[in-house]
C-alpha cells in the first residue's frame, strides 16, 4: 500500500491526523497485523546510496570518518533542514519564561487589557511553536534512521557473507546480532542527528544568559555548581559505559550458551547433561549480574545526580543573590525556577547524550573493527580452464601445526565422476572445503573454473519451504524442477507431506529426515546446474533403494557435470570414472586391483522416517489491554513489599518537599533576611534530596533481584520443558525473550514505574496547589480531563498492539540473520548472497516499519499534547493577567508550565510502561509453560536392566500409532540391536526411553520399577548415548570430558590415551575445545572418553558410526565394549556391521517389534525379515563371519 503520509494534505501532515486510521483500528480491532504498518517512504527504501555505500565499506580499512562524511553528503538536505527546526525550537523554548516574566512585571490591575491579551496569546504561540518544532524535528531525525540503519545493517550483513565458515559458531553469530540490534542503534542517533549536541549547548548557554539577566553574577555561581555536577556526571557515565561494554560482552556468552543449549537440547537430554548446560548459564548470568549490578549502582548516582541539580543550583544561585545584599523579587523567584525547569529538559538529557556520544564511539570502533575483520575467502576462480575442470597442486594444509594435507595434486577433467576415499580423519573433507573455497589457510594452488556447488555431510538449508530452498532464489523452470525432484528422489516424500513442497523445513532443516535434508540440498545444487559438484557422503542417511536411484539418477548420470563424491561405500565407488584415496596427506589414484581390495563397507542406512513434522507455531501476539496480573507477577517475582512501600512515600516526600521549597521561597519574595529565609529552603530542599537517593538505592536493589529472578524463572521452565515444545516453537523465538525482552523487563520497567509514581505525584501535588489557590482555575480541569483522557485512550490502544506486534517480528529477524551467518559459504558459493541479503533486508525492514509507525503515533501525540498544553498555559495566563494576587498569579502560570509538560511525559510515560509490560507479558508466558515433573520415586536398585511392556506411542493430534504393542528385554551387560526400515519407530523408542515423550501406553521398566514414575532428569542420567551427531559443547577440553563430575588428571588423561587422543590433546585440558580444532573422527573419539569416564549403567549407540570409516566402526565397539563391559547397550543402527556384535537384534516394522533374535542365525535365514532387510550385503557379511 501506499504511505498515507504522502497524499495527506498540509494540516494532516502538521498534526500527524493521517495516522488517524490506524488509531481506530487500534481502538476497534483485537490486534494490529503486518499490513497495517505504514510501508516505508520512497525515499527511504533502497536505492543506488546503498551499492555506493557497500562499495565503500569493502574497502580496506574502514574506518568512522568515511563512513560518516557519505552519509551527511548523502543526506545533507535533511540534516540542514533538521538543525534548522531544532534552532527555532529552541528560540521558541527560551521566549517562554522571557514572556513569564515580562507577565508579571507588566501585567496588574493598571494594565491595558490589549496588552494582557497580547502576552497571554504570546505565552500561547511560544509553547505551541516550541512544542510543533521539537515534535517535527524529532520525527525528521527519527525518519532519517531507517535509511541510515538499513545501510549498516546491509554493510554488516554483505561483510559477513564473505567470512562464514571457520569465522561463526552459535556464539560468535550472538556478536552480529549484537552489532545489528544495538551497536547500529547507537551510532545512527547521532549519525541521524549530527546538530543535536549543538542545539543543545545552545540552550545550554541561553538559558545561563537568562538566568544572569535575572540575578546577575549569581547566576554564574549557578553555572558553577551546574558545570561541577555535570563534570562528575559525566565521569560517572563514563565508568558506566566502560562497564556496559562488559555487559554486552557478557551478554554475547550468555547468549551464546543457550544458543547453543537449545539448538543441541535433543543431544543434552539424550546424554543427560541439561544440569551441566543450566547451571553453565546460570552462572555467566551471575557473571552478567555482577556487572549489571555495578551499571545499575552508576545509573543510581547519576540519576541522584540530574534530579538534584536543578535544586542544587537554584539553592547556590539564591544563596549568592541574597548574601550579595540584594533581595528577591516576586517575578525573579519564579522566573528563575522556570528557567531552572527549561535547564531541567537539557540537563537531564545531557547525561543520556554524553552517553550517546560514547556508545556511538564505541560502536563505530566495534563496528569497523567487524568490517575490517579478515576475509577468509580467496578467489580460485582461473578462466583460462575449461569449464568444469579442476587443478590441485602441491597443496598443504595445517590443522594443530600437523600437515592434513601434504603436497596434495590432483587434475580433475570436466564430467568426471571422481570417488575421494580414505580413513576417518584423512583429510576428505578438508580437501572439500578448500576447493570451495571457506578455507584459504593452504599453500599450494587450487584452481578451478565454473560454478560451484558444495554439499556438506549437514548440508545447510533456510528456513523456508522445500520448493524455496531448491530453487535459492533462481527463475522458476517446470521441468527441471520435476526431473531434480525425481533425480533425487523426493517425489514420493513430497507426496507424503499435507503441505507438498511448500512444507517448511524448520530451522537448519531440522522438521526433515536426514535423508531428506541431504536429497533437498542435492536438488538444488542439481537445480542450479553447478559445473563442478563436491559431495560429503551424500548418499550417508538413505536407505539402499533410494540410495541407488539418487546414486543412478542424481549423481552417475551421463554426460553430467565434475562431481567430486566422498564416501566409504564401495558400491557408490564402482560407479567412478576414477576414484583417489588419501594416504598420509597426499592424492593417490587407485587401480583397478586396488580398488578391489577396498575393505568391503556395509550400505548406508535407512533414513529416519518420513514423517511430516508439525509446522511450527505461529507466534502468539497477545490481544486486549495489558493483563493487571502482571503487576502480581511482578510483585511476587520480587517479594519486597516494604522496600516498595518506601520508595513510594519516599517519592511522595521527594515531591511535596520540592513544591514547599517553591512556595515558601515564593512566599518570602522580598525579604533581605538571608538566615530566615534560606534555613527553611535549605531543609527543605535537602528532605528532597535525601529521597531521591533513597529511592534510587532501593531502586538499584530492586532491579537486580528482579534481573535474577525472571532469568531463572524463566531459564528453569524453558530447560524442563517437554520436547514437544521445541518442535514448534524455533530458537530463534526463545533467544528473542532471553535478550530483548528480558533485557526491557529487568532495566527499563522498574525505573519507568517509579518515574511514573513521581510524575503522578507531581502532577496532582500541583493541581492541588493551584486549585487551593486560585478556585477559578479549576473549571477549565474538566475539559483538560476529558481531552487528556481521549488522547492516552487513543494512544494506549494502537501503541500496546503495535508493541506487540514489534515484539513478534523481532523472532524472524533473529532467526534469517543466525541462518545467514551460518549459511554464508554455501551462500556465497552459489552466487546467491544477494538473494539471502534480500531475505534478510525483508524482515529487517518490517522492523523499520514498525519502528516508524510507531514513532509516527508518538509524533501525533505530542503535537496533540503541545496544543492542549499552549491551551492550558493561554487559559491561566488570561486568569491571572485579569487577577489580583501576585504570589497566586505567579505560581499558577509556573506551575501552568511546568504541569502541562509534566502531564505529556506522564501520558507517553503511562503508555510505554504498558509497552514494556508486553516485554515481562512475554517473560511470564516462557516462565509459565508446561514443564516436566522435577521430582519422582528414587531409584530402587543400581542396574537390575530394562523390560519394555506392551509400550505404545501416539504423537499429540496423530491417528497413527508410532509404537504400538512393544515388547523386549535388555539384561544386564546385554547388547541389543534395533533395526528397521524407514518409519519402523526406532526413533520413537529411543524418545520413549530416554523421557523425551510420554508412553501413551504401556511401560518401560528398570528392574521392576516404571521409569514414568522417575522425574526425566533422573531417567535421563541412566544413559550415556552416542549418536550420529557428537555432542561438545563450549568451554574446556576438560569440561567436555567430565561436565557432571570432579576428575583428575590422571583419569582425564587415561580416557584420552585409550581413545587414542593423548598425543593429540597432552597438556591441553584446559584449553579451549575450539582452540583444538577436532576432526569429525576425533569430535567422536572424544565422546567415547567422556563414556569412559562415566559410570552411568545404560550405553545408547545411535547411528553411532555413520560418520566413521570400517576401522573406526570397529575401534568405537572395540572401545567401549572392552572399558565398560558392565553396561548394557541399545545399539540402534542402519549399517549392518556394528548389528553383527550385539547379542540380539530386535527388527521392528511400522511401530512393532517383528521379530528378534541372534544376529547370525537370523542372517542365515533367507526368510528372516532382518535377512530380507540386508539383502543385498548378506553373502558379503556371512562370507566374512565364516
């Protein structure tokens, strides 16, 4: 739709009325939707600016100034109009006390009433100008942020693009979220509003030169104690953004860890470790607190600081003035302290642009630093080649000092089908990923000409539909599309979905199979027609029928593009043109004599079954008015009424001692008696100050309990949250409550209530004030009511749905930008980062324009409230210009001022307490979930075995039964196999045992005790699983081999020895895991370790040796067979080698067990399903048994 501003006439757009529309929406509809925000202007969208400025930022280094002068060049019409807005406002803001005074001392009985009409009307146009002009050179600055934060974010975003792969983990991509949700946000304030400081040293100074027009010298001494106290503010915020930018680095880990907690939370239940993963959170969090507490303490001071200045330096001011020998007049007491109310605005606002200033400077560094980060990216790229080929010479990698690669050559023709073999940890994948260029640490040369597609052992996928994902952002074509989805096999699989393939994949792909993620991500390199292809194992998750149509079709097809295919499998082998074995770093061709003694591989495994997963919830955007409720949820989370009770009365105190000093110095104007009339001042105002530090010392302690208690209400239901949560509900929504919402919930809302109890209260303290004195003034309350009622009404509506709605699309947003980081080299492989760029810019973009709407309506509110104000000081300037009292005259139209103002910031402080009410509606939401039980019956015994009894499974909403009717035994010290082909329910078993998901009938015994009646924590520490996909996890080597448990050196380092990872890892317990680099085979030698270590009486093997070659199958079971001979294992698996050494196989079919026995005599048995399952590798396996 078009942007309603721009077709709105003259007057709409000075009053904001063509947001009118919206506003009724708010007041009439549930909820504010994404087509109701305003698009973004013409001028603000992208345009050619952006690829200039893209430009600028690739270059090296990037540094603040260049970035700057291009965006003020660029925009230097708006800047110009912007600061030209901002010095009328404030000219406009310094007449209205010059008019205040000149009211009193013109203005009595004598006076012509044109000229009492004249000066009301005066004070009337100066409020309303002061008020149109701010309200208008805000919403210009704030409009020049879309522009300015999309250019940065873009520039983060394409720089990113060229890092990726070794550059990102889960916890380093918390770094560019921050960039993009914080540091962004502080350079554009002043980028966006570059006079801003000018404007306000200005009237800074301007109103010193009027406060010395007033009381002369005195002033000076004001301006004295004013330049001391904002001296030690500024130290003050100095040292509370050094220690904000330790938070934020505490942050980025803490994030980092439940980043990683719930991306692996299926893999941390499986091996029992959510203990070790949220008490690693909760204590970085405690970390986080420590400095948090420290910021919190800082912000007290300087809050103390700016509420007392403006009583510090009127006392010092007067002080001055009266011991000169001079008295107080009426007009200079009250003239004063309205030009000590101007100072006020500037002065409070001082701290926050000092801080401003620093963060700006803060994030500019940490911004360039990000854009001047190393590009691991070099250009292999030789157009002298033909198209297709492919030349490695005499390349060398390093992994840990030691060579991977050495001397490494190879020439690949184009069309050839080349097999890369070799043992666990040779160095396949490496060779892989430096022909696709996300590693240029080798020497040597690669060269290769064409486009290239690479397809990982994990292939990466978007968060988005099959059909998106295979065409990334190319043109439609029919029927290529139809011949990749037969190639790779997906007809049938698409047939299975409800949704076909507009189903959306989930996060990483992880709502499909593995098979399915691996035949997706072969499509689309198929798709887009790729000269060169390099495949990781490709065909690793597929079960044998459709391994070898995806094998026939997809990948042998001839005449078909350079494939270069890593795998074990002899069979996929035998259909190379040539096939190259890594031995000790180099390239070695095999013969065909060779290449017939390969150690025979079993076929690749079924893959999990096809099964459509849920499509993930949408997110709730809670609808009506803020739920009251939340208040007790508040107070229960920090269980101090008496400290709240205090800080209540103490803010009462605070008020009414400042309005007392006020009259009683009003009162006294005249007197030359220095001591009897400042000792009561002096008393008083020094009340005032003691309850503001009061309060904000409360205020501190408060605010850090309340920053513990909604974490760790919050992070223990989310950890024991039933799996079926987690299946639809994305990492991306979670992450957003742990960060921005509880962020607003635990730093902004306590401050903003108590600012809200003190305006209240000075507000009507005011009000009282003057209706006691002045009755007449108190019939114009009604209407300045009831206006003020139909504006926080309107306002309240449509700002709350808008929240909401901003709260919502924050989730997509983090989501696409961890996929981009994750996904960067696949993407800039395909040629396809302006496509994901392009997908990133879309939601990013919904957040501007939610933003803007947003800013839109606060703009129609102040310029509503500014009328209403101007109105209300005209209205009381009539009154006393036609009165009798002086005193009453005086205070009145002071307070007239001062309340007006006060009311606006009460109305918009009101509205965004609602607003960040929605941010702890959210945190209580997440800390009120359904949770697992935490409690249940004690182990009976220490290993009596499992008995599975008549065990049923029906998913929630399904009418098929995913196990049904189960039953099998596993002694003691016994191995069990479980096998079955796609859609058997070995998946489903496995959940059931280890407390994923509840049994729907039936039981699992241990000994003669249910599991049901175990808490799942407890359930959960009987196993030691080792799955497909290795768990680490951030920290120390040490830390990843014993997490639960105290271990010394000696047993660490015995464990390693056996697994063979002692030379590897001497001396580096403590290191980092990360600093070690592990490869795949290793990662999983480690785990082995760790269940060395671990005395936990179950061993789970689940697709334990997909990733290995047959040596490292046959080490793993050697291993743990030979080490923890006392456990009982459940081997389930898809190869049929590690199947020969159990004691019993269990070969389930559509969610029952079909049959069980002895693996060697049901391969003997051509009639067995477990024959018929292996077929074709049975003669190859009992002629290696016999």
């Amino acid at each position: 739709m078009d942007h309603p501003e721009i077709s709105a006439g003259w007057l709409s757009r000075l009053f904001y009325h063509w947001t009118g529309p919206l506003q009724r929406k708010g007041l009439t509809e549930p909820q504010v939707g994404l087509d109701d925000l305003y698009p973004l202007l013409p001028e603000d969208r992208r345009d050619g600016r952006a690829d200039a400025f893209l430009q600028l930022t690739a270059t090296q280094p990037v540094r603040p100034w260049p970035i700057t002068a291009f965006i003020w060049r660029h925009y230097k019409g708006r800047i110009g109009l912007l600061t030209l807005l901002q010095l009328l406002g404030m000219l406009a803001t310094l007449a209205s006390p010059w008019l205040l005074n000149h009211s009193m001392t013109q203005l009595g009985a004598g006076a012509p009433t044109e000229q009492k009409l004249l000066l009301a009307f005066a004070l009337f146009a100066s409020v309303l100008a002061a008020g149109m002009l701010a309200e208008h050179s805000l919403q210009l600055a704030l409009k020049m942020h879309v522009p300015i934060r999309r250019l940065l974010a873009e520039a983060l975003l394409a720089k990113v693009m060229k890092l990726g792969g070794k550059s990102f983990d889960d916890r380093a991509g918390g770094r560019v979220q921050n960039l993009i949700n914080r540091d962004v946000w502080d350079i554009t304030w002043i980028l966006a509003d570059p006079a801003m400081p000018l404007t306000m040293a200005l009237q800074l100074l301007g109103t010193i030169a009027l406060l010395v027009w007033q009381v002369g010298s005195a002033g000076l001494v004001g301006f004295a104690v004013l330049t001391l106290l904002l001296l030690i503010s500024t130290r003050v915020v100095r040292r509370m953004n050094q220690q904000e930018q330790q938070l934020k680095r505490q942050q980025d880990e803490r994030n980092g860890i439940l980043a990683e907690y719930i991306k692996k939370l299926r893999l941390v239940r499986q091996n029992g470790l959510g203990a070790f993963f949220t008490r690693a959170a909760n204590a970085k969090r405690q970390q986080e607190l420590g400095v948090l507490g420290r910021v919190l303490k800082l912000d007290a001071i300087n809050d103390s600081l700016m509420l007392s200045t403006p009583l510090l330096v009127t006392l010092a001011t007067f002080t001055t003035y009266l011991v000169s020998g001079q008295s107080l007049t009426l007009p200079q007491v009250f003239t004063t302290i309205a030009l000590f109310a101007v100072l006020r605005i500037p002065m409070m606002r001082l701290p926050y642009l000092i801080r401003t200033l620093i963060n700006f400077n803060t994030g500019f560094n940490r911004l360039c630093e990000f854009l001047n980060s190393p590009e691991q990216h070099r250009d292999l790229t030789d157009a002298s080649l033909p198209v297709g080929s492919l030349r490695v010479d005499a390349v060398t990698a390093l992994h840990q000092q030691k060579p991977v690669l050495q001397g490494a050559s190879l020439i690949i023709q184009p069309g050839e089908l080349v097999g890369i073999t070799g043992p666990t940890g040779s160095g396949k994948s490496c060779l892989l990923h430096l022909i696709a260029g996300f590693d240029d640490s080798f020497e040597g040369e690669i060269r290769r000409h064409g486009r290239v597609a690479h397809l990982g052992h994990k292939p990466w996928l978007m968060n988005d539909t099959i059909r998106n994902n295979i065409l990334f952002g190319q043109p439609w074509h029919g029927e290529r599309y139809r011949w990749v989805l037969g190639a790779c096999a997906l007809g049938a699989d698409l047939g299975l979905l409800s949704h076909g393939d507009q189903t959306l994949v989930g996060e990483l792909g992880t709502r499909l199979s593995g098979g399915q993620q691996q035949r997706v991500a072969l499509a689309r390199a198929l798709y887009a027609q790729a000269d060169i292809l390099l495949l990781d194992n490709p065909l690793s998750a597929l079960d044998p029928i459709v391994s070898a149509q995806v094998l026939e079709q997809g990948l042998a097809f001839k005449p078909g593009p350079t494939r270069l295919l890593v795998s074990h499998d002899p069979d996929v082998l035998a259909h190379c043109d040539r096939v190259i074995r890594i031995e000790q770093g180099r390239l070695v061709e095999l013969d065909a004599r060779q290449l017939a003694d390969l150690i025979q591989h079993p076929l690749p495994a079924p893959m999990v079954a096809p099964q459509e997963a849920e499509q993930f919830s949408e997110e709730k955007v809670v609808e009506g008015k803020v739920d009251w409720g939340l208040f007790g949820f508040m107070w229960q989370r920090l269980a101090a009424p008496g400290a709240i009770l205090i800080a209540l009365l103490l803010t009462l105190g605070q008020e009414g001692l400042r309005i007392a000093s006020d009259l009683w110095l009003g009162g006294k104007a005249g007197l030359t008696e220095v001591s009897s009339l400042l000792g009561i001042y002096v008393l008083l105002g020094a009340g005032s100050l003691v309850c503001i530090m009061v309060v904000r010392v409360i205020n501190y302690k408060l605010g850090l309990k309340l920053a513990w208690t909604l974490f760790d209400g919050m992070l223990s239901r989310i950890s024991r949250a039933p799996m079926a949560f987690f299946d639809k509900v994305p990492q991306g929504r979670i992450l957003n409550r742990f960060d921005r919402d509880l962020g607003e919930a635990q730093e902004i809302l306590l401050s903003m209530l108590m600012g809200l109890f003190g305006m209240l209260i000075s507000v009507l303290l005011q009000v009282v004030v003057i209706g006691v004195n002045m009755p007449l003034l108190l019939l114009i309350a009604p209407l300045v009511g009831w206006a003020l009622y139909v504006l926080q009404r309107r306002y309240r509506a449509v700002q709350l749905k808008l929240r909401r709605q901003a709260s919502v699309l924050r989730s997509p947003l983090y989501i696409s930008i961890s996929e981009t980081i994750r996904g960067a080299p696949a993407l800039r492989l395909a040629g396809a980062e302006r496509f994901a760029l392009d997908q990133v810019l879309l939601h990013y973009d919904n957040n501007l324009r939610s933003w803007y709407t947003t800013t839109s309506i606060n703009r129609w509110l102040g310029m509503h409230q500014t009328l209403l104000s101007a109105v209300l000081v005209g209205a009381v300037a009539l009154m006393v210009a036609f009165g009798n009292s002086s005193l009453l005259g005086a205070v009145a139209i002071t307070y007239a001022f001062t309340a007006s103002a006060m009311l606006n910031s009460l109305i918009r402080t009101f509205a965004e307490v609602e607003q960040v009410m929605n941010a702890v509606e959210r945190v209580r939401e997440y800390s009120e979930i359904e949770s697992e039980r935490q409690h249940g019956e004690a182990l009976a015994t220490s290993h009596p075995g499992v008995r599975f009894d008549n065990l049923g499974l029906r998913y929630p909403e399904a009418s098929q039964w995913a196990l049904h009717k189960v039953n099998f035994e596993l002694a003691p010290g016994e191995k069990v196999g479980v096998c079955g082909r796609t859609g058997a329910g070995k998946s489903s078993l496995l959940g059931v045992l280890q407390a994923m998901y509840p049994a729907s009938q039936g039981e699992i015994y241990y000994g003669d005790q249910p599991l049901s009646r175990l808490a799942p924590e407890a359930v959960r520490d009987l196993y030691d699983t080792v799955s497909q996909t290795p768990l680490t996890f951030f920290g120390s080597l040490r830390a990843n081999l014993a997490p639960l448990t105290e271990q010394d050196d000696e047993a660490l380092e015995l464990a390693l020895a056996r697994v063979g990872l002692a030379e590897r890892c001497a001396g580096r317990l403590d290191e980092d895991l990360d600093k070690l680099q592990l490869s795949a085979g290793e990662t999983q030698l480690l785990v082995i370790a760790r269940i060395l270590l671990s005395r936990r009486p179950l061993i789970v093997l689940d697709e334990a040796t997909s990733d290995l070659d047959h040596g490292g199958m046959r080490k793993m079971a050697e291993l743990l067979y030979r080490y923890r001979p006392e456990a009982s294992y459940l081997v389930i698996a898809h190869h049929l080698e590690p199947l020969l050494s159990v004691d019993k196989v269990v070969v389930m079919e559509a969610g029952t067990v079909v049959e069980q026995g002895s693996p060697v005599s049901l391969l003997a048995n051509s009639h067995s399903r477990f024959h018929q399952l292996f077929v074709g590798q049975v003669n190859r396996q009992v002629a290696q048994i016999n």
